[in-house]
C-alpha cells in the first residue's frame, strides 16, 4: 500500500512538474506573440538554465534572438552556436533541425536548409504541428525563404487531428502574402479567428493586406487596425506600425501611437531611439540630438540607431560635419542587416559637401541602389550623384550617372536619354554619345533629335568630314523632321548647314552646296550664315594668276 502511495505521488510531481514546464513555455511563448523579446529571452533562458536538454526551451530562446526585425548578424550567430551545442546531446531533435534551418535560411544557405526541414519532419513522422509550424514559419520569416514551401507545409499542419493553434494559420496567411495572394492570407487569417476570436495577430495582419494596396485603403485597414485593438488593446505590434505609418504624414498621430506602443512594449535602448525619433519628426532637430546624446550616454552599448537620427537631425541643421562624424559612428556600431538604403544615400549627399568625396559617395548611393525595390526611389538617388558632377562640371562623371539611371528604369524617357547622351557629347566621348542617342532613336523614332545628336557625335569623330561618317544620320534627321518643320527646325537647319559645308569642302559642288543654303532660307529667310555662305559660293571662281617671270639669277663675284 505504501508503495502504491509512493508511486501516486511520484507521477503527481511529475505530473505537476509537466505541466508547470508546459506553462512556463506558453508564457515565453505568449511574450513572443505581443513580441516582448528581451523578457521572453529573459523566461526561456531561465529554462534552458535549469535544463540545459530541454529542446522546446532551446528552440524558443533561438527564436527570441532571431525574430526581431533589427537583429543582428551576432544574434543569428549566437542562436546557431546555442541550437548546434544542444543537438550534440539531442541530434534527433525535429524542433531543434527546423529552427537550425531557419538559421541556414537566413545565412543564405537553402539547399541545406531544405535538407533539415525535410529531416525534421521525416523524423516526426509529418504529424507534428510544432514541427510543421516551425518549418512554415522559418520560411515566411526569413527573406529567401520559399513561401509555397511554407504553404504546403503549413497545411499538412491544419489537418493533423485536433489542431487548435491559430498561430498556424496566422502564419499560412503570411506565406500567402507573401506570394502575392492577399485573397487566401485574409482566408487563413479569418480561420485563426474562428479558433480564437479574441487573436488580435490575425485582425492586425489581414489590415496589414490592405494597408499595402495604399492609402485609399484607408478606411478598411483602420477597421481591421481597430478591431485588434478592440480585442486585445495589449498587442503592441499594432501600436508600433500605425506609429511607422503616420511617421510621415501625420507626425502627431504617430506620437500618440509611439506612446501606447511604449506602454505596453518592452523597455529596451530602442525605445529611447523611439523617442528622439519623433523629436526629429517634429522637426525639433536639435531636441532630437539632445535626446540621443541622453540615451547614448545612460547605456554602455547604446542602440545604434540613435548615431544615425543624430545623423540625420544634424543633416538638417546643416551642420555638415557633426552629420559625417555621426554617420560614421553609426556605420561602425550598426550590423548592416538594419542599414537602410535612405541612410546609404543621405550619408552619400553629406560626404558631397566636402570635397574629395565623390568616389565615397558613389559607392554608397550605388548601395542604396542595391537596396531598394522601388524605382522612383533608385532614380533619386543616381540622378543626386549626377547632379553633383553637373555642377562641377565634370560632365563625363554626370553622364555615368545618368546612364544608371537609364539601366534601372524600366522605360527610360527622352530625357533621361538626353542627359546621358548630351554630357557624354560635351566632352567627347562620342561613341557613349553614339550608343545613348542610338536607344533614343530606337525608342523614339519620330522623333528627330536622336538622329541630329547621333549625326553631331559622328562629326565629332569625323571632323573632317572625308569619311561621311554623319551623313546619314544628317539626312535621317531631315526626313524626320521635314514631317514638323517648325517643331524640328533647329535640327533641320543644323543638318542643312552640315550638308553646305560637305558639298563646298569635300565634294567641292557648289551648286549642291547652294541648294542647301536655299532651303535654309526657305524655313529661315533671315538666316544670315546661309545667306552670306550663298553669296560666297555664286561668285565665279577667280582665274589663276599667270605664272610670274623667274628672276634671272645674280652674276657670281669675280675672283681676285
């Protein structure tokens, strides 16, 4: 009976001990959902502590450093030397293979990724729901990974038997929208609310499908914006992105958002950045570096952010050389990953101020470059670099730089051509003027000015004109032009003139030469050149003189 007693009691601790571990990796888990990282990594390192073999303690504490948006390339490291230390003495861990693939994801590392997941739920048998979660989110989470994999994946996780995780459709909506079809993510959302109507996660992403089609989406993504609120007014997510929403557009909405946000965030160095970034926003610029200088000098490893606002606010104080130096501290402290491509062309346009700096300052408008996705923005930044040449004229240099711009725009326009093609003109270089006013003409052909610039390039080349290297560029340029006269009259008459100077120096025909001069004054009856050319060449051709009579050579002196 004794024994019985002992052995009850046994599995009632065990039991208690069970189900307390089970709690306490919910709570980390739900301090992940309102993305509380720094006191979820608090919960599951006191875990792991305890246990340093307990996987779902290990997994969840390598998600803590690796979820953030802002992590760094040391915190990937650190999950990754953490996962690989606990697989030693666990190395058919499905949870722990998934969350080292995730790591492989964001290394750049698919095809080795690929081979963990498919691991880890091979030896799960494909029935795990934590496992099948784990892989879809890896893949959503991570920029290279592969959404439909995550989809198919995803739904296997679905219809496990008594699935009840809305965390699983939440992040099949995710990879839903990430490919592109906001439809099914609201689909997947919406399932997630069915299992708990209370999940603010979901009613905040299916505002965020809408939010991306633009600000004439306003009234619905506020609904669903709203609705989340409504259902848990804790989820601070919600609060930090109509924050970044209204950054710029409606400053005072933004703070009282950063406000709510901060009320029910994390207290970390970034929330200090927050805080000087709205006084930048404000455009109270010298507050805001007053603000940084605090939160730089209150923390031993400040958040890097707060040199880059110093950065920008002395950038607007136009304190040039406090901007440099700040820029330079906040290169060196940031880890690139949360180096944007503003911070690269903003720091581009300081380093343009002092002089020597223009190869610097390429290099780093041509990262911004590199970074963004949207074209208008790509433009901007190369057309700022050419403009900086322009201005010293440096004329090769800025026709380089407009050339990019013409490589990155999906449909380049007579004047992007133009700036190309005339500064590389203006200093010679013919043969690049060639190339850009030969895509002008290809694109434009109606138009006569691609053929006129192409045909004073090959002059430029053929300054002689012995080789008629222009000339049917030239009698391109009138045909074209001749269809509008008074639109394309300088050209035309720029062609003309080509052609009386070909006829009368290298032909030697003046009366072809003079047929030019007459249709010069018939579109410009004023035109002086031509009319003095005309009468130079009408003038009959003067008689060679006779040959004059050689002088009779000198006597030689007489010797004495």
């Amino acid at each position: 009976m004794k024994k019985m007693k002992s052995g009850v009691l046994l599995l009632a601790v065990l039991m208690l001990s069970v189900n307390l571990k089970a709690q306490t990796i919910d709570q980390g888990k739900n301090l992940l959902y309102y993305e509380k990282y720094k006191s979820a990594k608090a919960a599951f390192e006191k875990l792991v502590s305890a246990n340093p073999n307990d996987v779902d303690a290990v997994y969840w504490l390598g998600q803590t450093m690796i979820m953030p948006d802002d992590k760094t390339a040391k915190e990937v490291a650190d999950a990754k030397a953490l996962y690989q230390k606990t697989l030693l003495a666990n190395s058919n861990s499905p949870l722990l293979l998934a969350g080292i693939g995730h790591i492989e994801l964001l290394e750049g590392k698919d095809q080795d990724a690929r081979n963990h997941f498919e691991t880890a739920i091979s030896l799960s048998q494909g029935k795990s729901v934590p496992v099948l979660n784990a892989v879809g989110f890896a893949n959503v989470n991570a920029k290279d990974g592969d959404a439909a994999y995550a989809i198919d994946k995803l739904k296997i996780a679905t219809a496990v038997k008594k699935m009840n995780d809305p965390d699983v459709y939440v992040n099949l909506g995710d990879a839903y929208k990430k490919t592109g079809d906001g439809g099914q993510a609201q689909i997947a959302y919406e399932a997630a609310l069915a299992l708990n109507p209370k999940y603010a996660r979901a009613s905040y992403r299916i505002g965020k499908i809408y939010q991306t089609q633009g600000a004439n989406q306003e009234e619905i993504y506020m609904k669903y914006y709203n609705e989340a609120i409504a259902k848990d007014p804790a989820y601070a997510p919600v609060y930090e992105n109509l924050y970044n929403l209204y950054y710029t557009t409606d400053v005072p909405k933004s703070a009282q958002y950063l406000d709510k946000f901060l009320a029910n965030t994390d207290d970390n160095p970034k929330n200090c950045y927050l805080r000087a970034s709205i006084l930048y926003a404000q455009a109270l610029f010298a507050d805001a570096v007053k603000k940084a200088d605090e939160c730089i000098g209150s923390d031993p490893t400040p958040y890097p952010k707060l040199f880059g606002i110093k950065a920008y606010a002395y950038n607007k104080l136009k304190d040039s050389v406090n901007a440099k130096a700040s820029f330079e501290k906040y290169f060196q402290a940031a880890d690139t990953s949360i180096i944007g491509m503003g911070d690269y062309s903003t720091y581009a346009s300081v380093l343009l101020k002092f002089p020597g700096n223009d190869s610097i300052a390429g290099k780093y408008v041509d990262k911004a470059v590199a970074l963004d996705t949207l074209e208008a923005n790509k433009v901007n930044y190369l057309k700022s670099m050419a403009a900086s040449y322009e201005a010293q004229k440096k004329y090769k240099e800025a026709a380089d730089w407009y050339s990019k711009v013409i490589s990155v725009k999906r449909a380049p326009g007579k004047v992007d051509l133009y700036n190309a093609g005339f500064n590389y003109f203006r200093v010679g270089s013919y043969d690049a003027a060639i190339n850009v006013f030969n895509q002008y003409s290809q694109k434009f052909p109606d138009d006569a000015f691609g053929y006129y610039m192409a045909a004073k390039s090959k002059w430029g080349i053929d300054s002689t004109m012995a080789q008629a290297l222009a000339n049917a560029d030239f009698e391109k340029t009138i045909s074209v032009g001749m269809v509008d006269s008074v639109k394309y009259k300088p050209q035309v008459i720029g062609s003309y003139k080509y052609f009386v100077a070909y006829y009368a120096n290298v032909k030697k025909d003046n009366a072809k030469a003079i047929e030019y001069c007459d249709k010069i004054l018939s579109l410009d009856p004023a035109d002086a050149e031509a009319a003095s050319n005309k009468e130079a060449l009408q003038k009959p051709a003067r008689p060679a003189a006779p040959p004059k009579t050689p002088a009779k050579p000198a006597k030689p002196a007489k010797k004495n």
